[in-house]
C-alpha cells in the first residue's frame, strides 16, 4: 500500500500552515523579549526544560561545534540570560541554567506555547486529542530514528 501524491500534499498544506503559526507564536515572544533571536529563545527553552546542562548538552541540540556553542552562551550569558556554574559533583564542570532574563523569556515562550496547544486542542473530542498527540509522539519518535540512523551511515 503506497502513499498517494495528494494525501503527501495535502499533508505538506497542513504542515505548512502549522509552522507558519507556530513560527508566529515564535516571533511573538521575540518581540516581547527584544533580547533574544529565536535560536536562542529555543535554546533558553531546552534549558529551562531541564534546569541545567552541560555545554556538550547544548553544542548537541543546537548541533553544531562546542565552540560554536561557546559563543552562543557567551552571548546569553553577557544579556543576563544565561548563568554558568561549577557542578557540585565535578568542580571541573561547568554548568548553564536560566538567569532573569531567560527565565522571564522562558516562561513567556511557554506561556504561549500552552495558550496554542489549549486552542489547538479545544476543538478536539478527548478520543481525537489522544490520537493526535499520539500520532504527533509517533511522528516525532520516527522521524529522530531515521535521522540517527542517516548520521551513523554517514
């Protein structure tokens, strides 16, 4: 069983006017916050996740070179965004977590990611929200295997 032209187009459609929308609640929050591009405010997001990481933690998300990275916290770091500390553990180690400005944008980034969802959401029958979220979870889950596995054959 293939996979029909029109339904892939249709699906390009819909995709296509989703991220234009999530893209919007992006730049929304980017002008709220003036500070930050949106690679960082999507950086400040993965930090605020977690509370803290690593600078190998961020060099692997943003993927790109550890000096890269570097740079990019640097930056943060200067705007009042981001925090770096020594580990308890390993003083040796350093680690990055939100400071105010990050933590003011991170919750704004939130705040309306969670104001989409719940509109996204509203329309939805409680059997439709579980499968789409599901099939979203699913999409996702496979999409990251495959891109795993293209990275180890090349």
């Amino acid at each position: 069983m293939g996979i029909k032209k029109q339904d892939i187009k249709r699906l390009s459609g819909a995709l296509s006017g989703l991220f234009m929308k999530v893209q919007e609640v992006d730049g929304r929050c980017v002008e709220l916050t003036k500070e930050i591009d949106k690679q960082d405010l999507h950086l400040i997001a993965f930090i605020g996740e977690r509370g803290s990481v690593i600078m190998r933690d961020i060099a692997e998300f943003l993927d790109i070179p550890f000096s890269t990275a570097t740079g990019i916290v640097d930056k943060l770091v200067g705007k009042g965004c981001l925090a770096r500390f020594h580990s308890e553990e390993d003083r040796r180690t350093v680690m990055v977590k939100l400071d105010k400005c990050g933590e003011e944008a991170c919750s704004t980034f939130n705040t309306m990611k969670e104001e989409m969802g719940e509109r996204m959401l509203k329309m939805l029958t409680a059997d439709e929200k579980e499968q789409f979220i599901a099939i979203l979870e699913k999409i996702t889950f496979n999409l990251t295997q495959q891109q795993t596995v293209e990275k180890n054959v090349n």
